[in-house]
C-alpha cells in the first residue's frame, strides 16, 4: 500500500516502507546504549518490545480518518441551533520536536446546522489527532477544520490548555506553565458575544493564560 495524504486531514496511510517491528526495536537498544546503558542486561531485556507497544499506543492516530467518526449525523433535532459544547476532553500527545509529552484538555463547540453529530465523536477527534506527532498550535487548526469540514456546522470553536514535557522537564524547566490556542471558524470567528459566551462556557482559559 502506497503512502497516502488526503489534503484535508493529513490521513497518513501505513506504508511498505515502513520499518519492520526488528528495526524498531533495534533502534530503541541503540538508543539505550547511546544513553550509556547495556541493552542485553536483565532490566533491560524486554524494553525494546515494549518501547514499541508503547509507540502503537502513542501514535494509533496515524491512518484514521476523522470523517470516519464526524459523517453520521443526526437530523431529528426540534430545530436545536444553540451552540454544543464538550468541555474537559483530557488528552495525550507528543511534542515532534522532542518526542516528549503534551498532556492538556481540549475544549470543542460549534453551532448547529440542521444536524448534531455523537459527543463521544467529538472527543474521539481529539483523540485522532493527538495520538500523532504533533505541536498544539497545528493540532488545534486540525480539529477545528475537521469538524468545520465534515458537519458544516454555522460556527466551530477549539480551545486547548496543556502542559508541554520539553518545558517542564528539560530546557528551562518551568513547572506549572500551560499553553493555551485557539481556532474559531464561522460564527464563533465573526460574531464576539458568541465567542464570548463560548469561553465563558468553558472557564475563560486564556483569561486565566494571562
């Protein structure tokens, strides 16, 4: 299978090239003997094969695409058109530059346009694209043009807080920092008290930013 990209989403699809399971955990003993340890000691042994459980785990993102989870809709609203919102949606990422956590809470709304989609496929969104290398500011925009994209709702919001591990644990090492973005499309864009009553629905994070 050829490695693929759609324009919209960035739905990158396994490829024969792909490293082999052998190649990957050769990395990882590379690695840890780079670090100074022994590979082959007892402790560890198994680290390589884990390490690479945990990359399954880490980056399952890769290959899905959010309309998989955004196209079925529904329609029987009683003419719903106030805005949804799911507030508090906990995610793990990982930070491209450094391979190192972003741990943070997504905030997502948009304005209905004769149809609502699952909550729950809301946050599995967030999900798809946290679970691939990412930076938050791209990792905003994607969600927000996803669901912009798919439902065609009046208006998208997401706002996302979280905590990057290559500030807080290398670097300078500043505990206690959150980085918060943006993106609004539609009516959260254009029209202020609906952004408004947005972030205050979900805590106003970036008056607390500031």
């Amino acid at each position: 299978m050829s490695n693929t990209k759609t324009k919209k989403f960035d739905v990158i699809e396994s490829s024969s090239s792909k490293p082999s399971r052998e190649q990957a955990e050769d990395a990882v003993r590379t690695l840890l003997a780079w670090a100074g340890d022994d590979p082959t000691r007892e402790g560890l042994l198994d680290t390589p094969a884990r390490v690479a459980r945990a990359y399954e785990e880490y980056f399952k993102g890769y290959g899905n695409d959010p309309e998989e989870y955004l196209e079925r809709t529904f329609e029987e609203i009683e003419g719903y058109d106030e805005m949804v919102v799911l507030k508090g949606i906990r995610f793990e990422s990982h930070c491209e530059h450094h391979l190192a956590p972003i741990i943070g809470l997504a905030h997502v709304g948009y304005l209905p346009n004769r149809r609502v989609v699952g909550i729950s496929k809301l946050a599995r969104t967030v999900e798809l694209f946290a679970k691939r290398l990412q930076i938050q500011e791209k990792m905003t925009a994607q969600i927000a043009t996803a669901i912009n994209n798919i439902l065609q709702p009046r208006g998208v919001a997401v706002v996302i807080e979280a905590e990057h591990h290559c500030m807080t644990t290398r670097g300078v090492h500043k505990h206690g920092v959150s980085m918060v973005t943006s993106s609004m499309h539609g009516g959260f864009r254009d029209m202020p008290a609906t952004r408004k009553e947005f972030l205050s629905m979900i805590g106003n994070p970036t008056s607390r930013a500031s």
